[in-house]
C-alpha cells in the first residue's frame, strides 16, 4: 500500500515528527543559558519556515547555523523583549486589586500595551529568521505585519499559549512538551508566516514589474 511507501504519508509524518522532536530539544538546549532564547527561537524559525515548503536540508546541522548567524541580532532583540515585557507585567501586578478607578483605568492601558507588545514580538523572529535587515527595520517590519493582521497576530499567541495551557492542566503533559512543546506550535505558526511572507514577495515583484514597464514607457 502506498501509505507505507517510503515516500508515502505515514513515512513521511513520521519523519516530520522525528524532525520537530529533534528541534525540539536543540532548541531547548540552547535556550537554557536564557539569554540566547532569542537565538533559538530565530534558528528554530529558520527551518520550520522552511520545512512547511519541504526546502529543509538536514535539520540539526540547519538549525546550528542560523543560531550562529542570527545569534547577535536575536539576543539583542530578545533581552530588550523580555525587558519590556516583565516591566509591564510587573506593573500589571503591583496594580491588582486597586480601589482607585484611575489606577484601574492605566492597569488596562498597560494591559492593552502588554498584548500589543507580544504580538510584535509572535512576528519578531519569524521576521528576523526570514529576512536580513538591521535591528530597527526588523523590528518596524515585525510591527507592520502585526497591524495589518491583528486577528491572526492573536492567534499566534493563543498558539505559543498551548504549551502553558497544558501544564496547567497536568504535569503529565511535560514528557509531550519536551518532545514538542515548543517546535510543534512554532511549525504550525510558521504555516502561517510563510503564506503572509510569500504574498508580501509576490506584491512586491508585481509593483517592481510595474515600475520597470513604467520606466520603459518612459524612455
């Protein structure tokens, strides 16, 4: 039967799940020093974005060399992130349960803030994996994406949630979370990413068609 063909649907979910377990765990490895999550996450990104269009070469060997190349730019991107972020959740926090209806009022403000910065940060380093850019661009980039897609954007971190989610259900989940908690829901994001990314590519080409055809007509 064709399904186990070595080419057939079973081998090749099979190896595709083979391939997320094996990022999986790299990127957990490399995200243990916590400063250079930022680097995983990129190099993870690399060749999910990749995998989703069956352009993957050998994934490990892959993974490692976008870490290094984005290793730089990811971190920076990452700790100023993740300093943005526990600012504005620490703030959420001191303000729970405040009797002033002004304080309750700037709380939700931060809470919006906090929402619209993870939904930067969901398109943050997909981008950085996608494109060379300079920091600044890469995040202005990250931000555009996000205002022109602010449902989907949403749904991306209710997609990054489903890890946490599950542990608060039962630890029992732990064992399927280091296997795939973190490529898994990156790999289904990154469906995502690559079709907005492509489309973005496509536009581009047909206004750079456009503005070659009108300087012709021109001369």
């Amino acid at each position: 039967m064709k399904i186990f063909a070595p080419d057939g649907f079973l081998a090749r979910t099979l190896n595709r799940t083979g391939d997320l377990i094996i990022l999986n765990l790299l990127t957990i490895i490399c995200c243990l020093p916590v400063v250079t999550a930022g680097a995983a996450i990129t190099a993870l990104y690399s060749v999910t974005l990749c995998m989703v269009k069956n352009e993957e070469g050998h994934v490990a060997a892959g993974y490692m060399r976008a870490f290094k190349e984005n290793f730089c730019q990811a971190t920076v991107l990452w700790l100023g992130a993740a300093a943005v972020i526990a600012i504005l959740t620490g703030d959420i926090y001191l303000l729970k349960g405040t009797a002033s209806a002004g304080l309750e009022v700037y709380r939700g403000g931060l809470i919006f803030l906090l929402v619209l910065v993870l939904m930067v940060v969901s398109y943050l380093f997909p981008v950085l994996a996608r494109y060379e850019n300079t920091l600044k661009n890469t995040v202005k980039n990250a931000f555009l994406f996000c205002m022109v897609h602010p449902v989907r954007s949403l749904m991306m971190i209710l997609i990054f949630s489903i890890p946490a989610a599950c542990l608060c259900i039962s630890y029992r989940f732990i064992s399927v979370l280091v296997l795939a908690g973190i490529s898994g829901p990156v790999f289904l994001a990154s469906m995502y990413y690559r079709s907005v990314f492509q489309k973005y590519a496509r536009e581009e080409r047909e206004v750079s068609k456009k503005f070659i055809k009108e300087e012709e007509i021109l001369l």
